[in-house]
C-alpha cells in the first residue's frame, strides 16, 4: 500500500450522541462502563490510528456542542471537509431536538458535496438499547428513508445502522465501514476461500489485531453460493444455525479477554476452545496485524491446524504488503 492509505474519517453528530465513546470503545480498548468518565469533547479531536499495519485511519472527532458546529460551517469548512474518504453522522435516537440534528446533517452534506463528493456516508443510529426491542426495526426503517429522501439532492447514498455500546451492534458498524476503506479487500476475501478449500472448516474468520474488527470471513461468502442449486442445500441450513451476530460477539469476547491478560502483563498468542457442540475454536496471530479464528467440527491435530495457519502467513502477509 502506498502513502494513499492515509484515510480520513469524519465523525460527526450533536453533543451527546455517543461519538467519543463508540471511538473509545472500538480504538482504546474502552469497555461500555469505562465510558462514563469521559467528558465532552473540546472543537476536533483528532486521532491517527494504525490499521492492518500500513493504513492509517486520521478520524476526526468533532465535538457537537452548537458553539463548535457552527464554526465547522462556517470559518473551518474547507478545513474540515477537504479529502474526507468517510463521514459517519451520528445520530441520538432519543434525541429531544430531531429538526436540529437533521439541519446538522443537511450542512454536512452541503460541504461534503463542495469539497469531498466521492466521500461514503454512514449513518448510525445509536443508543438504540434505549428503544423496546420490538420497535427498534421500525424506527431504524422510518430514520433510514427520510434521511435517505434528503441526502437524494446531494447524490450521497447511505449506509445505516442501528448501533448501541451495550451490544455487538458497533463492532458491526464499524467493521462495514472500515473494510469499506481496505483497497485490497477483495484479494483478502478470495484468499480466505481458498484457504478454507484446503481445511474444510465451518467457519473461517480473519480480525484485525488491534480493533479485533472483522476483516473477511468465509461464511459471507457461502450466502452467495446459497440457494444457488440443490447440492448446496446443507450450506443454507448451516448457515441459518448459526448466530447472525457471531462475529460482533466474538469480537466483543476476545478484546475482554485480551484486557484480563493484559492486565497480567502477558502477551495473546493463540487460544483454543473446545465448544460443548462438537465444534473447536482456534485463535492464533496470521500476521503482524491480523488475528485467524478457524471453527471446526472434529478433533483435528492441533499441529496440523497451526502448521496449516503458518503456510498460509505468507499469502496474508503478501497481499497486506501489496
């Protein structure tokens, strides 16, 4: 990758909305708990952050109070929105002032339009723990459309999510918006398929090591295969058994556990699990910059997976290089 991997990430959003604790919680090892103690944040905050090695993620972090907002349109723009790759609006949904934070997003997507018209856009929709659960689809679908309806004129087409720091709901969000930034994706995706073609596991899962966001996994890519005839029946039952919120999960697990041993003062090699289905769990490092889990059914030989991970470094570690 060349210098180009410097990425920057406008997070932006009314005071309040949760922006520096969903930073916190994805880039400083934050539990949701330990959120509670940070304060307001003061105009931009910025923090360069490594990811997968050699990219760079410059996210901005803009503080919401009006006071600040309105010099971000006014006196900062060109500043502010210049060579922005990404904008992730953050919006309360319990907020008690929706015109306001709306007029917000208006002006951002005016100044994106002006300065930054390739920028993606996410939209998160957060502290949705705070809605019943049974209203939360509704009200993420009704959101999505009328924001969507005024981005139109701007030509920007949205991504959204329903996110809170309670649940796994974030490590989703940000894992989409950052493999969105990863120019090389796809090599890692294909190279995954032809890994797992060679172990036969359930599930292959590659996270980024400092993040543990979730880079690539194979069972994506079975979605695409199901249904496709009648052989592959059996991959469409396995992959409806399966937890859609695995990843996050797991994710949410392994950073816990890294901050427990890291506590101890000893380093995360690799970890297995013997899961009480029948399935076996395997963590181990694949590069300088990304984590491997293989699921499998049987009991296989433990040197074998590990010698399996090692062969494949080298794949891995070309394309990150790339």
């Amino acid at each position: 990758m060349s210098h180009a991997s410097r990425k920057k990430l406008l997070l932006m959003g009314r005071s309040g909305s949760g922006k520096s604790s969903m930073r916190s919680i994805i880039f400083s090892n934050y539990s949701a708990f330990d959120t509670r103690r940070l304060g307001a944040t003061i105009d931009v905050e910025l923090s360069h952050l490594r990811f997968l090695g050699n990219m760079t993620l410059n996210l901005w972090d803009c503080g919401g109070q009006d006071v600040f907002m309105d010099n971000y349109f006014t006196n900062q723009k060109d500043h502010i929105f210049k060579m922005v790759q990404v904008l992730i609006h953050v919006f309360d949904v319990e907020s008690k002032s929706i015109n306001k934070d709306i007029e917000i997003f208006i002006k951002s997507l005016t100044n994106l339009q002006k300065y930054s018209p390739g920028a993606k856009i996410f939209v998160l929709l957060h502290k949705m723990d705070l809605v019943q659960i049974d209203k939360r689809q509704e009200l993420f679908t009704i959101m999505m459309e009328k924001l969507q309806k005024i981005s139109n004129p701007y030509q920007f087409k949205l991504i959204g999510f329903p996110t809170s720091i309670w649940d796994e709901s974030l490590y989703k969000a940000w894992s989409q918006i950052v493999c969105s930034l990863i120019p090389n994706i796809n090599l890692f995706n294909s190279n995954l398929i032809k890994f797992n073609s060679i172990l036969d596991a359930e599930e292959i899962i590659l996270f980024e090591k400092t993040t543990f966001l979730v880079i690539s996994s194979t069972a994506s890519m079975n979605q695409a295969i199901e249904g496709a005839d009648e052989e592959h029946e059996e991959t469409t039952t396995k992959e409806e058994d399966l937890d859609p919120k695995r990843f996050e999960k797991i994710s949410n697990i392994i950073k816990t556990y890294k901050q427990s041993i890291s506590k101890l003062r000893t380093n995360f090699n690799n970890l297995i699990i013997r899961g009480s289905n029948g399935n076996n769990f395997y963590i181990d490092i694949l590069t300088d910059n990304m984590f491997i889990m293989i699921v499998l059914k049987d009991t296989v030989e433990e040197l074998l997976i590990l010698d399996n991970i090692k062969a494949a470094r080298k794949w891995f570690e070309k394309i990150e290089n790339a």
